[in-house]
C-alpha cells in the first residue's frame, strides 16, 4: 500500500469509512435498541464530517491526497473531490440528526441509519476514486443503498412502486457504467482518475467491434449520469421518492441525485471525446430542465413541487457541464445540495406557513394597471442589468466568455429582476427609501454571487481540465434554453401587470395545467389522497409510524 506523506491520507480514509464502520456497530446494535444504533450512525458521520473538513484544508493548502495500493485502486482526493466530500457528509449529518428525532417509534428506525450512513460512505467513495473501477463498485453500493431507502414505507404502495421504478431504472444507468468500466478495463486496464486527461488520452484512438472506445464509453457515462440525475426519459422514479419520509426524500434530493453531475464533471476529458454524448447530455438537461419547472408549478402538494424543482435544477446543472461549464456546475450543485435539504426538512412548516398566509391580509395593494406594471419591469430589468454588468467588470470581466458564463449570468439577471418587479409591485407611498435599500442589497448579492463563482473557478481550476471548447456542445445551444427563460418571465409579468390577461391566461392554462397533474400521477408520483403514513407527525416533532396505520384519506406531505 502506498500513499502520500503526512497524515492526510489516514485522514481521507477515515472520511469514507467512518459511516461504514457507524453502519455497522449499528447493525450489532439494533438488539440492543435502535436509538443507540442511530448514535452510533450520526457519531460515526459526524467524525467523516469533521475529517472531510481536514482534508479539504490539506488540499487546498498543498497538495492532493492518495492512499492505496501503488498506482492501483485507492482513494485520491483533490479539490474537487475535498469539496465534494464536505458536501456530501455535511448533508448526510444533518439528515441523521434530523431523523433521530422524526422517526422515533419507527420500526425500521435503525435500518434507515444503517442504508443512510452506507449510502453516505459510498457516496464519498466515489467523490474520492482513485480508479475507474472504484468509482463503479462505490457507484452502485450507493444506488443499492439508494432503493433500499425508497422502500423504508414499504407498507405503502407508493412506495414499493418508487423502489421498483428506482431499482428498474439504475439497473440500467448502473448497468451502463459498470459496463464502461469493463470496456475500460479490457482495453488500458484499471484507468486512473488522479489525472482525467492523462487518462482519456489513453482511450484516444482505440477501437472496440469496430466502434470507436471513446464514443461508447463517453455514451455510457451519459447514461449512468442521466438515469443518476433523474432526467429525461429516465426521471419518472424521482416523483416517487415523495412516498419516502422526509428525512430520506432530503438524502436523496440534496446529495445522491447530485451524483450524476458529479460524474460528467470528474469524467469530462473523456466526455470530450465524443461530442455527440455531450449533445446527448445537453437536449436531455434542456428538456427536462424546462419538463421538471412547469411540472413544479402543475403540483399541488409541497413534496411533489420540491421533487419535480429538482429534476428542473439538475437539468440545468446538466446544460452547464454540457457547455464546459464544469466549475459553475460544481457550483450550482453544491448551492443546490445545501438549499434543498433545508426546504425538505422544512417542508412541514411551509404547509403551516402557506395556511398562514392564506388567511393573512395581502401586504399590499398593487395597483396603477399595465402602465405602472410596464415602468415597474423596466426599472427592474435596468436596474438589476446595470448591477449585474457593474459587478462582473469590477470582479470577473472573463466571465461572460468562459464557456457557460453567458447563460448563468443571464440567469442571474432574470432572478434579480423577478426579485427586483415584486419589490416595485408591492411597494406602498413612501417606500422609496426602503425599495432602494432593497435594490442596493441585491446589488450585494448579485456582487458576490459573481465572486463566488470567480473564486470557486480559481479553485477548483487545478482539477478541471481546460475547456476545450471545439469539444463541448456549441454556446448557440444556449439561447433557445435562455429563450424559454425570458418567455416565462414575460408572462408572468404581463399577467401580474394586467388582471384582464391573467385571467384569460389562468382559463387557458386550467386545462393545461389538470393535464400536467394528472401525468405526474401517472409517472408514479403519490396521489393526493393516499392512506396516512404510520402516524401522524406529532406537534412535537416525533414521527411514531410504529402505530397502526390510519384508515383515514389525508393528503401527502
């Protein structure tokens, strides 16, 4: 066995085995109670937490990591894999301190430690492969891991439904991965991942039956990354993770759905190769980017609106390593982890909030019909716009050229800009002082998103390859994505500027829009009406499902 000086590689596997051994004193403990398994699962967390913020501190003050058996299989760790690895045992950490107090009663409580801290050490296996083989063997154990949490209410249909669409579906991304690896292996052998472009200038030229290895290969890797990442055609088994409680729906959503673009990050030399794979990449992100956005807004049910928010996030995280926005993705993917999380585990108190609201007196009137409506949007277009161009040319004046840069900057825009019209619609005489305000912290925000995404370019760039952009698919791919964007933005504005046209707007839609619902009841998503989970949520928090269930109709969380 070899490995890099210091200590850091005893640390890095201490990162990626510390919730394997949890799980495992967890299984030996479940006799003996199931609260002190799942202690000894978040204990064990917690430590791959804490030596995952070592490790990333190495790396970035030094040099990468290795540990393994020569230049074989092992774990290796640069920055990349050091963020990842922090992100991925921070959300595993969260989620299990979360559920120790949610599922309390369940009577598969220690199993969900036991698939949750499994899945969060595979996970961090494969953030952290070292060869082409280990990140395989660490990506299936994580979708095993995966299914078997689909299935923890597995006295609901529903959810034996989403495990079998799970487990139907990563047999076939799996199944293409493990494959690509076999390919791999019979060709160059076990390929190292310490250096990707090393490793894809190995395939470069070889042939298998006839086919060009680089091409298959780089086809297969989409398909594993697709079906991962839950987007179209193999994106029907993420609605039905909402059957799922709340602790496994969050897992799932802010950190293993996140895999798939991990993968097309860390494999993108050979990606490269074979530009017909990214373009493949790129219709199937745009599509259900836009296919996950409008089925969020058919749903009724909180869940069911996070579950299709992020097929529509990971597609576009999909788009952006299309186009060699490899950082920007990193980025995006990171932000999405840790905001999604808190939105599942805070699903319960946004229904109560919404009821709140419901009842609550409309903050303001918003009159003056289209005219103030036009002048409110062409304030906020200008003003965010001129915020927006300030803040690149005094911290990131190459961002707009960087490959992805002009769709993420638009983006931003038209987010500044939906925030900046609400803040001019809802204000009241008098207000102009704190609307400025308002203004003048977007104008921060907006600031430093764009030295965010500079900083995090800067450094990650020792472990992304150069974006050759003759490799990537064409920028022009993006403006019917960017097309689609402003579109829905304008509707929404005329609606919101002119009663008259959203109410013919909102007939026109109806129909539309019970169409929609009912596909994604179709796709396998739970129905509104279902039998109650095990118990009700008590006001305390607890979760006791080790009640009988209750024959009583009540909707879905």
């Amino acid at each position: 066995m070899s490995a890099s000086g210091g200590i850091i590689p005893a640390v890095l596997a201490v990162t990626v085995l510390a919730p394997t051994a949890a799980a495992a004193l967890a299984s030996l403990l479940i006799r003996g109670g199931g609260e002190r398994g799942a202690q000894a699962a978040v204990a064990g967390t917690a430590l791959g937490t804490l030596a995952a913020a070592v490790v990333l501190v190495a790396v970035a003050a030094g040099d990468p990591v290795f540990l393994g058996f020569g230049d074989g299989a092992g774990l290796a760790a640069g920055r990349l894999a050091g963020v990842l690895l922090v992100l991925v045992l921070l959300v595993g950490l969260v989620v299990q301190v979360f559920a120790t107090r949610y599922l309390q009663g369940d009577p598969r409580y220690a199993r969900f430690f036991v698939l949750t801290a499994v899945a969060v050490s595979a996970t961090a296996a494969m953030v952290s492969a070292g060869t082409i083989v280990v990140l395989a063997v660490a990506w299936v154990l994580a979708g095993a891991a995966l299914v078997g949490l689909l299935a923890h209410e597995r006295g609901l249909p529903a959810a034996r439904r989403a495990a079998r669409r799970g487990a139907a579906i990563f047999t076939i991304g799996d199944g293409a991965l493990v494959l690509a690896a076999a390919l791999i292996v019979a060709a160059v052998g076990d390929l190292s991942l310490r250096d990707t472009s090393a490793a894809a200038a190995a395939l470069e030229g070889r042939e298998v039956l006839g086919l060009s290895l680089p091409a298959l290969v780089a086809t297969l890797i989409v398909i594993a990354a697709l079906a991962r990442s839950a987007q179209v055609p193999f994106g029907s088994w993420l609605p039905g993770t909402v059957a799922a409680p709340t602790p496994v729906s969050a897992l799932l959503h802010a950190g293993i759905v996140n895999a798939g673009g991990i993968l097309l990050v860390m494999l993108a030399p050979i990606l490269v190769l074979a530009p017909g794979a990214i373009l493949v990449a790129f219709a199937a992100g745009a599509v259900t980017a836009l296919y996950g956005t409008i089925l969020m807004l058919a749903r009724a049910d909180v869940k069911g609106q996070l579950a299709h928010s992020t097929m529509g996030q990971m597609g576009f995280m999909v788009v952006q390593a299309s186009l060699g926005a490899l950082s920007a993705a990193i980025f995006h993917l990171v932000a999405h982890g840790m905001y999604k999380a808190t939105l599942f585990l805070g699903s319960g108190s946004v229904i109560h909030e919404r009821q709140r609201l419901r009842r609550a007196p409309r903050a303001a009137q918003r009159v003056g019909g289209a005219g103030r409506g036009a002048r409110d949007a062409a304030v906020a277009l200008s003003v965010t716009f001129a915020l927006l161009a300030g803040s690149v040319a005094l911290i990131a004046p190459d961002l707009a050229a960087q490959p992805g840069g002009l769709i993420l900057l638009a983006f931003a825009w038209a987010t500044a800009a939906q925030a900046g019209f609400w803040w001019l619609r809802l204000r009241r005489p008098g207000d102009a002082a704190r609307v400025t305000a308002a203004f003048a912290l977007l104008g921060l925000a907006i600031a430093a998103y764009v030295g965010l995404l500079s900083a995090f370019k800067t450094f990650l760039a020792p472990d992304l390859p150069a974006a050759d952009l003759s490799g990537w698919a064409p920028a022009w791919l993006a403006i019917p994505v960017l097309a689609v964007a402003a579109l829905a933005l304008a509707l929404n504005w005329i609606a919101e500027a002119s009663p008259a046209t959203a109410a013919r707007l909102g007939a026109r839609a109806a129909g539309a829009r019970r169409a929609l619902y009912a596909a994604t009841r179709r796709a396998g998503d739970v129905p509104d009406t279902v039998r109650a989970l095990p118990g009700r949520l008590r006001p305390d928090g607890a979760h006791p499902t080790a009640r009988p269930l209750d024959p009583t109709p009540a909707r879905s969380l």
